[in-house]
C-alpha cells in the first residue's frame, strides 16, 4: 500500500487502525464521563432551586446585614 509516496505494509496499516480506534475510544468515554459529571452538576443545582435553598441564603444573609 502506498502512501504519501513510501510503501507501507498491510500489518502497519491495521496496526495503526487499531491503535486509532482505541484511542478515539478512550477519548469518547472521557468526554461521556465529563458529560455525565456536568448533567449531575445540574441536576443538583435544579434541585438545590427547586427546595428555594439560594433563596433562603440570600435571605440569611440580607438579615445579617
């Protein structure tokens, strides 16, 4: 197989598929993982909302000043 002009071996072809394959797989998983840690995030500040938390501290705190 020729590329860029040098004769490259099947194996090194292959060899290099798999290595991209598992590399781009590693790199989805890491992004689902932040993806999943960023849903969490803001679910529980919806939910830190919904229970009027943020409204009951800047209540506190304007009684203390």
């Amino acid at each position: 197989m020729d590329v860029f002009g040098f004769a490259l071996p099947l194996w090194a072809v292959f060899l290099g598929g798999i290595i991209l394959v598992v590399v781009a797989w590693k790199l989805i998983k890491f992004a689902l993982k932040v993806l999943l840690l960023i849903v969490v995030f803001f679910a529980i500040l919806i939910g830190l909302d919904v229970l009027n938390v943020f409204t009951n501290i800047q209540q506190l705190l304007s009684n203390f000043v």
